[in-house]
C-alpha cells in the first residue's frame, strides 16, 4: 500500500471518529494495521472483554511473531485463566487452558505442565509464585502496566501507536477543495453552485452534476489498493511482454509471456557475467528429459525464516533441473513413504532448516534457531562437524552489520542448504551474513566465504548455474534477492521490485532458460531472469503472506506452500503454461500453530509438517494419503527434509531433537552402519564438546528458561506466572535486589548471649539422611536441603493468620514439601558411593530450577514440580561446587574434582568455555551481579 493510501485511512479514522462511528472506527484500527489505539486496548482489557481483546491484536500481531507478542498473548490468557480459576468455574478453565494456553506447550512443555497443575488447588494463590494476586481489577491493572510496556517494546508496533496531527475534519476539506477546483474548470460557472452528490464531478452544464469522462487533470491521486487472491486473467495484464534487446525467452513456463514487465528495473552491482541465452526458445509445457542424463539434485521447501511478522519455516530448494529420471508414477506405492523411525538426533536447540547430502545420502546439515550448524552422519549417529555462528572479519562488514551484532549478538539460522555436487553448503542468518563453507571427503569442514549479504536478515539460499557458472542466491529484509560468484564471493546481480521483505527464491531452468522465482511476505510473486529487465511476474500466492515454491525432483511440476496471517495454510500445484492454480491439496488444520513446511519426494508424494504430524498427498490426489506422528513428541509445525532418493525423512522435535523416518530402502542404507568399526577418533554425538574461549563470550547471555525451546526468539519462561518475565531474549537484563536499599548504611550486631538466638526443628517424615547441604530460597520462603544420600528436601513456610507474609521465621515450623506426584529430586549417584561424594547445589534466581550433583551426574530439576529436566557432565571427574549465571539460567558455572571449572550452557549442551589456575578442587564460584566476573575458591586455599 502507497504511503498516500495509508494516509487516506488515517483520514477516514479521522472521519469516522468525528462521526461517533466507534465501532467502525477500532474495527478500521484492526484491519488497517496502521493505528493501535492504546486507550481502547485498555478499556476492553480493564473491561474483561477478552475475546475483542485478541480480536483487535490480531490485526498487529499475531503470537509467535516475535518474544514480545508471545508474552502479550501470553500475560491474557493467563489473566483469564486465573480469572476464570477465581470464580471456581473449573469448566471454563480447562476450557480457555486446551484452547487458548496449550499453543504455548509446544514452546515451554513444562510451563504448561505447571499451569496445567493449579487446576488442582483448591486457591490458585497457595502457588508461591501466585501469592501476591488479588482482585480481579488490580490484576488487570497490573498486567496493563506490563502490557503497555511489552507493547511500546514491540518493534511490530513501531510508528502504529501514535496518530498523526491532523487539523480537523481535514477530509472534509480536502473534498471541498477538489469541489471548488472542479467548479473552476466549469465553462460557466454559476455563482452559487449546488451540490448534490459526491459519486461524480461537478459541473455546470446543460446536465448539473452529470457525469462525463474525466480529463487528465481530474485523475485519481492515488492508485486503487487491490484485493489479494488466486492468479487474474493474463489478459488483465496487458500486451504480451517485449523482448528485451538482448536475446531471452519469449515465454517463461508460459507466465513470462503474457506479463508486462514491472517498472522496477534490476540493478547490477559488479562486473556482469551472466547474460541472456543466446538462442530464444519458447519454454514447453511438458519439457522433455535429455537423454542419458545424470541423476540432477532436486529441489524442495525446506527454509526456515524468523520475519517481522512470520516465522518460522518454509523452504526453497537448490536450482532443479529436470534431468533426474521420469520413473512411471505406478512403480510407487504408499509404502515407499518412509514412515518407520529408524534414528534420532540430539541437536541440542531448536532445529530451523535441514538439507541432506545430494551424493552422500546419509550426511545431513542442520541449522538452528541459536545460529549454529551441524554436519550429521544419521547412519552412525554421529556428529561429523559442528560451528557456532561467529563472524569471521567484522572489520570488512558493513557497519549497519556491526551495529547490529554489537546491539544483540543473538543470531538464527534461517537456511541452510547443499550445493548440487555437495562440495560446499551455505548457511543464511539472520542478521546480514551468508556463510559458505567447503566440505570433503574426511568430513574436513573449511570457510570459504562471508558475505554480508542483505541490510537486515537473510530470508533464503540457494545454488544455481547460470552460463555453467555456480552463483549463490540470496534474498533478505531488505526487498531484495542478490546473487552472488560462488567461487568469488563478487556480487553479480541485484534484483530490485519488491514492496517487502523477501521470503524465499526458487531458481529453476528450462530448454536453457534460467530463471528464479521469488516471493515476500506479502504474498507477491515474481519471476527473474538473469538480465536488467526486472520481474516478469507479479501475481499473489494464496494465503498472501509467506509461501515457497518447489520443483518435483524431475522439474516438470511446481508447488508452493505458504501459511496466510490467519494461519490458514495451502499447498497447491500450479499450472505453469496458465500461471493459474491446478489443484489445491485438503487436509490442514484451519489454523496452523506456525507457518507450514513442505517438501517433494519421487516425483509422486508431498509432505508437510502440520498438528504435530506428517502429512502425505499423492502430487495426483488432493485429499490426503496419510499421516505420521513418528511416535510422538513432533514439533508443532516439523520441519522436515527428504534426501535425494526419498528413503530418509528428516523431522524436527519438540525437544531440540531429529528423527530419522525411513522406508524399506532406507532401512536397509542404515543398516550398514550397525556392523561398522568406527574411527575412534571421530565424536560421539553425546560427547560435550569442549571449547575454550574467553569468559566475554557468555557474558551477553540472550536469557532464556533452562531447556526450553526458543522459538521466534520467544521463550515463556516460568516467571511469567507471577507477570515478571526478567530472562526475556533481548529485554533489558534487571539485576533484581527486591529489598536491598544499595545507599543504607547496614549496622551489623554483635550475636553474643544464647538469648539473641532462637532454634526450631524442621519435621522430616522422610527416610532419615545426614544433611549435606542447607540453603534459604532466594525468596526467603523455602529451606532447602541435600541429604548424603543425594535426595533434596524443601520446607516451606506457610502463609497464615500468624505468618502473614509467609516468610522464613523461627516462631513458626516450616512443612516438608512435596507435589501431589510425590515423587523427590534425587541426583544421579553412578557407582559413586554419595557418601563419600563433595555434595553441591545451586538455585535458579527465581527459584524456579535447582541445578545438584552428589558425585554423579549435574541434574537439573524443577522446582515446582520435582522432574529431572536433564542430567550432564558425567564424571569422572565430579562436580565439587555449582553456580547460576545471574542474568541467563542457561549459563552455569561448575566447578571440578580436577580443579578445572567448566562454563557451560545447558540449553546447546555444550562446554563454552574451561578454566585452569586451582590446584585442588573448586570450592566455591559466584558471578558478580554488575561486572563480567565469575570468582572462585578452591581447597589449594587460593
């Protein structure tokens, strides 16, 4: 939409609102997009109107946008829920948790878990995280002070919340201006005119206020705003498009030949070596396969995108020709679907994109929502390479580009993807950078290239071979797609037109024609080709908003998938000769959790990720062949990747995990590794890799809960019970110090008579255990202790008529506690003896995690409801002394039996950093809450 447009609905708000049309008005704000009117937000949340509430938001954003528009949605339902709790309606309450809190499951499992637990209590505010709630009208007020802040911090929100300073009735006199102007180009005027209708121009002729054909001065101002939907006739687009002087195709798959081309010329950055063909050559409807021709790579959707507004997933593939072999589509059957579960990975964060090896058919390359990348060997199960993300010459960056990483390092995958001859892979971030990195034979993983490609993120990568040359093809933030020397990194095109962020390319070729396909998030398609001719298609995907298009592995057919705003998701094939949709394939939910992935195997199947399942189609059949949960535990939306002969499929997990789904073939290419002598030298996948660098590394934590997917970069973290969220990714980090006054001067008192003390002892109905350890909750409500015989134990101080703050104090016993499950936090022992094991434990800040090892493994155990979250660093040697980082939970700091102290973050599973100086064991280790100082003690008495 025109800047003048949008303008033009500021006006009629302006109109509307000075006419008492309220209802029009917010419902205006809410399709528009363009004003968010803070003041109605707050009467309908103070009102308790909770279904306008979401209504009017959701013509902004939606809830996995962004963190921010999590915790919105979030903080809502969850007042609701409370709200709902209160009143004792427990129906309503299972109700608004199974439709409006579950979509958070997928997210924080155990954050549901212990929402989901209240429904056991009698009064929600025995949960100490829920003490303070009080009524209905002061909760919401204090979830509107939150909400206004999450809002204002939203960048989806950026310019939407304040209205422009308009004179009043400025419609109005716009109107009576034209009028006037209109009676000026009358040929006899009259002196006093009268005006009856506004449906035409003004005149004073022998027919007053007929209508008449307008001049040229009488134009519109501002081009009508189409409405989105399937492809329009191509005779609405005009003349069939001229060839360029150059010779190229006069037709592309039929739709580049009845397009006119955009007014967007394409701009060249470089030295330009890739031209037109040289022989024009109309594109067949059904091209032909060469004869003899060599098994070609394929192409599928499998990119994964954080956008402003969308995010997470879709995907374009490499550059496909249709040289792979036209098997006859009856030598299928539904059973070479790969549907077994045959291997699963351990990624250790939230999987973005995968691409398996086009030669290698067992080597997969996998990236993630925290940037890093793994090179995977899924026979072996082994992890073959492994790089965080790190730029390698930040002095050749751009500054926006060292802005932007100096602002907040936190960095996503957005794609990764294998050349056809898998020699190299690229990796597009999502901010900036593109990485191509080189790989061999001996699993040697070499940087070849860094290009700060794109102002913004990079959406999208794919290879291609125009002229016979290996270019690189990229598309971000910025409206534009780039390609780019593979051998050079030298930039060789850029392809302008655009009106938003790019979210996919799709490059593909024909009788020597090459071409790419692009789409962005507003629902626009356009074709290029290699020239300065600019697009030679601009039509709307369905759905609008973010969609991929893929070639079958023979190139003679082309889909797309793409999810609209509503989450309403379509995946079609197209009728290329028509530029028309062919067939629309049935069986998604009405409203999919993220934006759906697809990808293409043997020429015959579709699949997509959707509902925590695997979803088939035969490309013939549009109602769905069938369905896969792969034994449960999918993420809500998978992404998902077949290999090149479709015996593997890949699959994300809700736990940071792959599986490895096979057919008959498949199972078979895995068993070749059952009986495999490995090389002693490779590592293990369960194997923490240990990388030494400096402390400053993990001294900007993006702060997320322990162990908890973080999606969109948004995490809900348990805090959110009680409406404080302080580990949000990118919020600002608050060192909280509740009830600490820095400037007072502590007067300290000398303990001297027996009188000034006063003891109790704490009942315990457990078997009896020396105490090893003894701690006071950080909230100064819970006593919390580790026995020898590695079992925790919690009393916890009652809120009542004779405690009314329920804090710790000696005139009142504390109760042992436990949760309703019954079940105790109990560390792993190995074969050590506890009892003659160095006890250590530590507390999450908020109270919400304790981190204990009794000379076995560090566990990680919730303390709401005692589970083991996980358990890490087997010994030898043991762990001696535990540390929270004070800002981000993820990071710990754990001291060593062999002196050493590890820095590791749990959520990658992976060691960031060792170090040396004690000579015996740690004994003891704090972070300062202000500098980047971790320091430490250890029984060397240093």
């Amino acid at each position: 939409m025109s800047s003048l447009s949008r303008e033009l609905v500021f006006l009629i708000l302006q109109f509307l609102d000075e006419e008492k049309f309220k209802e029009t008005v917010h419902k205006l704000e809410q399709e528009s997009g363009f004003f968010f009117n803070m003041k109605y937000f707050e009467e309908e949340v103070q009102g308790g109107n909770w279904e306008e509430v979401e209504r009017y938001l959701s013509g902004f954003t939606k809830v996995d946008d962004n963190r921010y528009s999590m915790k919105i949605f979030f903080e809502i339902r969850k007042q609701k829920y409370l709200e709902a709790l209160d009143k004792q309606d427990r129906a309503k309450a299972v109700e608004i948790l199974v439709k409006d809190l579950k979509v958070f499951s997928s997210f924080n499992e155990e954050l549901f878990k212990e929402i989901t637990q209240l429904l056991t209590l009698d009064n929600f505010r025995e949960n100490e995280q829920l003490s303070k709630y009080g009524d209905t009208k002061s909760a919401r007020t204090i979830m509107l002070v939150e909400l206004k802040k999450l809002i204002e911090a939203n960048p989806l929100f950026r310019d939407k919340l304040q209205f422009p300073s308009l004179k009043t009735s400025r419609l109005r006199t716009l109107i009576n201006q034209s009028l006037n102007w209109q009676h000026q180009l009358c040929k006899n005027p009259r002196p006093n005119p009268d005006i009856k209708t506004l449906f035409v121009d003004h005149s004073c002729g022998a027919q007053p206020n007929g209508a008449r054909a307008p001049s040229p001065a009488t134009n519109p101002l501002m081009a009508t705003i189409p409405k989105g939907g399937g492809f329009p006739p191509l005779g609405a687009h005009g003349p069939p498009f001229q060839a360029a002087p150059a010779p190229v195709a006069t037709a592309l798959a039929g739709w580049m030949a009845n397009a006119t081309p955009a007014p967007h010329p394409a701009v060249s950055a470089g030295p330009i070596g890739l031209s037109a063909p040289a022989n024009p050559a109309a594109l067949l409807k059904r091209p032909r396969t060469p004869p003899n021709a060599p098994l070609g790579d394929y192409q599928s959707a499998d990119s994964d995108h954080i956008l402003k507004r969308a995010r997470t997933i879709g995907q374009s593939g490499d550059e496909v020709s249709y040289t792979g072999p036209n098997l006859p589509q009856g030598l299928y059957s539904q059973d070479d679907l790969p549907k077994i579960v045959a291997r699963t990975l351990n990624q250790g964060s939230p999987v973005k994109s995968m691409d398996f090896h086009p030669l290698q058919q067992t080597i997969l390359l996998v990236g993630t929502h925290v940037g890093e990348i793994g090179v995977w060997e899924v026979g072996s199960q082994e992890r073959l390479a492994h790089r965080n993300f790190k730029v390698w010459d930040l002095g050749s960056c751009s500054a926006s580009m060292q802005a932007a990483v100096l602002k907040d390092p936190l960095v996503s995958v957005n794609r990764v993807v294998w050349s056809p001859d898998g020699s190299l892979f690229g990796v597009a971030y999502s901010k900036h950078i593109v990485h191509i990195y080189s790989f061999h034979v001996g699993n040697d993983l070499r940087q070849h290239l860094e290009i700060d490609a794109h102002v913004g993120g990079v959406n999208d990568l794919a290879f291609s071979h125009p002229n016979k040359q290996l270019c690189i093809i990229t598309c971000g933030d910025d409206k534009t797609i780039k390609v780019w020397d593979a051998v050079t990194g030298a930039r060789q095109y850029t392809f302008e037109g655009h009106e938003a962020p790019v979210y996919s390319v799709c490059p593909h070729y024909k009788e020597n024609i090459q071409f790419i396909f692009s789409t962005a998030v507003d629902g626009k398609i356009k074709a290029w080709l290699y020239d300065l001719m600019g697009s030679r298609v601009d039509y709307d995907a369905p759905g609008q908003w973010c969609t991929t298009m893929a070639y079958s592995a023979d190139g003679t057919r082309l889909f797309s998938c793409g999810t609209s705003k509503e989450r309403e998701s379509f995946l079609v094939e197209w009728n290329e000769s028509e530029g028309a949709i062919k067939r629309t394939y049935q069986g998604f939910c009405k409203r999919s959790l993220d934006i759906v992935q697809f990808d293409t195997t043997k020429n015959r199947f579709l699949a997509a990720g959707d509902e925590y399942l695997i979803k088939f189609w035969d490309m013939d059949n549009t109602t769905m062949l069938t369905t896969v949960d792969a034994d449960g535990g999918l993420a809500s939306t998978p992404r998902l990747r077949f290999n090149k002969e479709g015996s593997l499929l890949a699959v994300s997990t809700s736990d940071n995990g792959i599986k490895i789904l096979v057919n008959a073939d498949g199972l078979r290419l895995l068993r070749t590794f059952d009986n495999r002598t490995f090389d002693a030298a490779r590592v293990p996948s369960d194997t923490k890799v240990s990388v030494v660098t400096q402390m400053a590394s993990v001294s900007t934590p993006g702060p997320q809960t322990v162990g908890g997917s973080d999606r969109v970069a948004s995490t809900v973290s348990m805090a959110g019970l009680n409406g404080v969220d302080s580990r949000s990714v990118g919020d600002k980090v608050r060192v909280a110090e509740d009830s600490v006054d820095k400037n007072k001067n502590w007067k300290l008192t000398e303990i001297i008579e027996p009188a000034q003390c006063r003891s109790l002892r704490l009942s315990d109905n457990l078997p009896t255990s020396k105490i090893s350890r003894l701690i006071y909750t950080n909230s100064g409500v819970a006593i919390l202790a580790l026995a020898s015989n590695a079992v925790h134990k919690l009393w916890k101080w009652q809120r009542n008529d004779r405690n009314a703050s329920g804090k710790a104090t000696a005139s009142i016993p504390p109760q042992l506690w436990q949760p309703a499950s019954g079940i105790l936090m109990t560390n792993d022992i190995s074969d050590t003896n506890p009892e003659d094991a160095v006890p250590c434990f530590a507390l999450s800040k908020n109270d919400s995690y304790v981190m204990s090892a009794s000379g076995g493994k560090v566990s990680l155990f919730n303390m709401m409801t005692f589970k083991t979250m996980t358990t890490f660093m087997a010994p030898p040697p043991p762990a001696t002394f535990l540390a929270f980082h004070p800002q981000d939970n993820n990071i710990i700091a754990i001291g060593m039996e062999d002196s050493t102290i590890q820095i590791y973050n749990v959520r990658v599973d992976e060691v960031k950093s060792k170090l040396k100086g004690h000579q015996k064991r740690v004994t003891g280790l704090a972070f300062s809450h202000v500098l980047n100082v971790l320091v430490s003690s250890g029984a060397d008495a240093q």
